[in-house]
C-alpha cells in the first residue's frame, strides 16, 4: 500500500520527503527502513526526471529554472543515503554511492556549477604533493564555510522579512496586507539553491574521496584473506572480477541517461499533470494536434444568426494575421504568375521580331511631315505670345487701365 502511495505522489512531494530523510539522516542517526524509504524515493525522483526531460546536457545553469534547481540534488541525496545503508557487501555499497557522487559531480560540471578550481586540480590529475593537497583542502573548506555562511543569512533575512510583514499585518488594512505578502522573492530562492548546490558539491568531492579511500582498504583486505585461503582463491576471484564488471555496466547505464536522453514526453499538459501529481509516468498519453479555436466554441462551431453572437465569436482573436492559403496553394499560384509572365514575353518578343514592328519603327516621310507641323504650330504659339503677353487681359479691370 505505502508503494502505490509513492507512486501516486508527484515529484514536489517525493522530493521533499526525500529531503526531510536526508536532513534528518545528517544531524542524527535513524533507522535503516528510513533511509531505504529515503533512497526509493530519490530513485523514483530520478525516473521522474528522466522521463519528463528536465534538464538537458546542452543547458547551463542559467537555462533551468528557480524551480527545478532543487533537483540537481537528488543524485546527490542519493549518494549520501546510499553510503549509509547498512549492507554484508560493503564494497558495492561503496561503488553504486561513488557512482551517484560521480555523476552529481559531471552533471553540475555540464551545467557550469562546479568551480574553476575543482576542474583545474582535477584536469591536472589531482594533487601530486602533500602541499597541493593540503591547498586543495583549505580552498573547498572555506568555499564550503561561505556557503554556510551564506545560507544562515538568506534564513535569517527571511525570518526577519516574515516577522515584519506580520508585524504589518496587525497594523494595516487588509488591503494593504494582501499588497505586501505579494512580494516576489524569486531572486533570494535561486540565490538559495545555487548556494545549497554549491555547498552540496563541496561535500561531495570530500565524501568521494573518503570513499575511494574506504574501497581501497576493503579491497585490500579482501585480497589478504583471499591470498590466505587455498582452495577458494580462484572461485573468490572470478566473483570479484564478475562484480566489478556488473558495477561498470550499471554505471555506463546510469550514466547513459544523460549523454542520451530517454523519449521526452511531447504533450506539455501530460508533463505538468505528472509534475503536479495528477499522472504517472508509465501512463501512456497521446498528444494530438488540436486545431486552433479562438472565441467560445460553440460560436465559433456555427455561423452566427445575430449581431452579438457575431461580437462573441470574434473575442479572443489572435494578435498576427492567420494564413489564408497552404504552403502548396502558394506555391500553385507563384508558379501560375510565372506561366503568365512567361507567355507575356513570349507574345512581347514574337512582336518585335515581326516585320510589322520592324516597319513601325523604321523613320519615313510621315514622320518627316509631322515633324514640320509641329514645328509651325510651335511658331505660331510663340507669335501668339509675343502679341499677348501675360497678364494684358486684365489691364482694363485695373482702376488705371
């Protein structure tokens, strides 16, 4: 029953139940079936994750949103729940927490989370002296005592925002105490989490390198008891091998989740209802694309009869002109202009080669005796003007005419 219930909760939900786990998981010690229940959970938030697409390899920190930051950190969770649970194998414990550590770590590198000098002192090949290492160590500790620092501050500010804005309420109107609760804090959340990211990278780097340590003793301490033993050493040892070969298939599958997506879901409506917890994940969805209806579709539907059914059915219009024709009805009828275009020069060019043309053209004496009239008609226009000049009509209405 407590399965079913997990499965119906939506990813807000899961993931604060997973972050209640961890928290309490890290200031105190609790029991065992706790921090399995804290490690389906993460488990189930990470299939939820893939499945809705949330985050992609060619995003940045900038492209993801205030309220999806939050789970940059399940892997992370995930990996500390993991070390914790108490287990005979302790050695693959200790590899399935490196792997989720690992691939927090290369994730937040994609998204341009991790600092520069994690990546320089890791592109390096790491520390090479003990001076190096202890430089290593003084730098991750103060980033990690900054980002504490700034947590407590971000928490105090908004304790003392809320001690304010009820100290307010008790003094003001309602309608100013509505006005003021609606202030957007978006700003200090995304500060808060890209801070907790930080301090969670910090923690991870030191928790991986105290499990590499841990892996190495155990695994020496296998290989003594194997090498003291006769008769089980090569059964032992093909186990061993068997093992580390499964552990590496596992992670490249893990890991293969990012370098290659799952299949997005592609109807948004589906993605926010699983968000939200109204679906689940396995239920298959069908996205169809629906035509677009502006205005109530019962008006739109019909032909309007009155003058206000008209005004009902033209409300919500859209604010761009809408395509009166398909891309083929436009290219049809570009190609029908050029056939006309076409046959117009034809006929333009079958005229001018013609002899009639050619004839029309070719200056005679017609032309000649046109232009000798016209050259008289201009003479006697300009006689004309010089016998009356401008203006001599209108001498005699002039009082001294």
């Amino acid at each position: 029953m407590g399965e079913m219930k997990m499965e119906e909760l939506s990813l807000p939900a899961l993931f604060e139940q997973a972050r209640k786990i961890h928290l309490a998981a890290s200031e105190s010690t609790v029991d065992q079936e706790t921090l399995k229940k804290g490690c389906e959970n993460l488990a189930q938030c990470e299939e939820m994750m893939s499945k809705l697409g949330l985050f992609s390899t060619n995003e940045t920190k900038d492209d993801i949103s205030t309220t999806n930051l939050k789970y940059l950190l399940v892997l992370f969770y995930l990996g500390e729940l993991t070390e914790k649970v108490a287990q005979d194998d302790r050695i693959q414990v200790l590899k399935v927490s490196q792997a989720k550590l690992k691939e927090f770590i290369s994730f937040c590198e994609a998204m341009e989370l991790v600092p520069e000098e994690e990546l320089q002192m890791s592109s390096s090949g790491g520390a090479n002296s003990f001076a190096d290492l202890r430089a290593k160590k003084v730098a991750r500790f103060r980033r990690q005592k900054a980002a504490e620092a700034k947590l407590l501050e971000i928490k105090e500010r908004k304790e003392r925002r809320g001690r304010s804005t009820r100290a307010a309420a008790i003094s003001t109107p309602v309608e100013t105490r509505e006005e003021d609760l609606l202030d957007d804090d978006g700003e200090e959340e995304r500060e808060a989490w890209l801070t907790t990211i930080s301090l969670a990278l910090c923690k991870a780097f030191d928790l991986l390198e105290m499990l590499k340590k841990e892996e190495e003793m155990l695994s020496a301490i296998n290989e003594k008891k194997l090498q003291e033993g006769d008769g089980e050493v090569s059964p032992a040892i093909l186990d061993e091998r068997a093992k580390k070969a499964e552990a590496w298939h596992r992670d490249a599958a893990s890991r293969a989740r990012f370098t290659k997506p799952a299949a997005p879901i592609t109807c948004a409506t589906f993605a926010q209802d699983v968000i939200e917890g109204r679906k689940r994940v396995s239920d298959a969805h069908e996205h169809k694309h629906q035509p677009m209806i502006f205005g109530p579709a019962s008006l739109v539907a019909k032909n309007p009869t009155s003058e206000r059914e008209r005004l009902a059915a033209q409300v919500f219009q859209p604010h761009y002109r809408l395509p009166t024709m398909s891309i083929e009805e436009a290219g049809l009828k570009e190609m029908e202009i050029m056939n006309k275009w076409q046959e117009r020069n034809a006929k333009l060019m079958e005229e001018a080669n013609s002899s009639w043309y050619k004839d029309k053209l070719r200056p005679g004496e017609d032309e000649e005796e046109d232009d000798d009239a016209a050259q008289e008609k201009a003479r006697q226009w300009d006689d004309w003007k010089d016998d009356n000049p401008r203006g001599a009509g209108n001498k005699k209405l002039t009082p001294c005419g």
